[in-house]
C-alpha cells in the first residue's frame, strides 16, 4: 500500500458521536462522585477492564512518557494503582510527581483526563492489597525488575523457577521491597462527552486553593 493510499484511508476513519449528553445541571458538584456515576456506568456496560487508564509521566529532561496501568481504588484522596517503584515510571514520579492520568471508554463515547500530583500510599496498605492478589501474580513481581533490559525471556522463565521453588508449598509471599502503590491527588478533571459534528461537551473541575472545594466549567470542544 503506497503512502498517499494509506494517508487516505486514514482520513477517512470517523465517528459521529451521538449516544448522550452532558451539561453542568446534570453533573455532581464533586467530580469524584461524577466520577463514580461514569465508572459505574462502564461497569455496566460489561467494557472490558474499564479500570485501565493512561498514565502519563515527565522526567525533569522533559520527556514525558505513557503507558496503560490499572487504578484499583478511588475516592477522596485520589486515584491508586500499583507498580514496581524501581521501573520508569516509577523513577519519573519520584523525579516528578506531576502527572496526567486519561480514561477511555469508546463504546460510551467518554472520556475522562485527570492531572495532579503522586505521593506514595502507606506500605501496609500496598502489602494488604498485594497479599490479596492471584499467587502467580505475587510472585511475579518479584521475578520482574520491571522497564531493566534482559537478554532474552530464558531470564525470566528461571527466574521463576527459581522463585516457585523459593516459595514452594507456602502461600507467604510478601512484597518486595520496590513494590507498592502510588496515590494520584487530582488537581483538575475533565469529563469528555461525545457529540455530532465534533461538538463534543466537556466539563472541567478545578481544585479551589488546595482545599476540597471544586470550580466546574464548560470547554470548547
């Protein structure tokens, strides 16, 4: 396929977004009860891993990266998920802890984009949650020294092996020391609605003077 062939076609992908509506007099004041009305609603909807959002991080060098991770818990204080601390990621929040967090639920025509700023949550939560997870994928995490170059997957297979004889016959496997959660406290969210003709509604909350408190208001698409 030529070039010129391959540009065309991909202008030609487009949707028109007709499924709902949102306006300012339908939404929460607070934004992580919105929040949890539109997570809701892709729970409902049966959306494959409705939890996955990007999460995207900047280095003080200045370029930033992205990448899918899981958030596991919400509310008040912000956004959780989990990872290896030691990975890119990992060392750019510890760099940086000015973040971006996006969710995209296609088949509801929505959107939402998180900023704020990541702290890491207390090591008894991380090792609750960690205990609460599949064995394999406890172990895992120990067999992974995550975003480090290896050889080949041979590394990790007997590096597995040797795990699984480590902790064999025992369902006792902590978290390593480099793994646990991060808590993003969010200092603006938007959520996006799909509309026809590119018009799309968005609305915007801002947090007020490091409080509680939330301004709300309307994008131009």
């Amino acid at each position: 396929m030529s070039e010129i062939t391959a540009q065309t076609s991909l202008e030609d992908l487009r949707e028109d977004y007709r499924l709902a509506t949102l306006d300012e007099s339908s939404c929460e004041t607070n934004p992580i009860q919105q929040f949890a009305h539109w997570f809701k609603d892709a729970k409902t909807a049966r959306l494959k891993e409705p939890n996955a959002m990007s999460l995207a991080t900047c280095p003080p060098n200045g370029r930033p990266s992205a990448r899918i991770v899981l958030l596991k818990e919400f509310g008040e204080s912000g956004f959780i998920f989990y990872t290896n601390y030691g990975s890119q990621k990992g060392r750019e929040i510890e760099a940086n802890p000015h973040v971006a967090l996006n969710f995209l639920w296609a088949e509801l025509e929505r959107q939402v984009r998180i900023e704020g700023t990541v702290t890491r949550i207390p090591p008894e939560k991380s090792e609750a949650y960690f205990r609460s997870r599949p064995r394999g994928s406890r172990i895992g995490a120990w067999v992974s020294h995550q975003s480090e170059l290896i050889e080949n997957r041979t590394v990790l297979e007997t590096r597995l092996a040797e795990l699984e004889t480590r902790f064999a016959g025992s369902d006792d496997i902590p978290p390593p020391d480099y793994w646990g959660g991060f808590c993003v406290r969010p200092e603006r969210i938007e959520f996006w609605q799909g509309r026809t003709s590119r018009l799309h509604d968005r609305i915007v909350y801002d947090r007020l003077d490091n409080s509680d408190s939330w301004s709300i208001g309307r994008l131009s698409p």
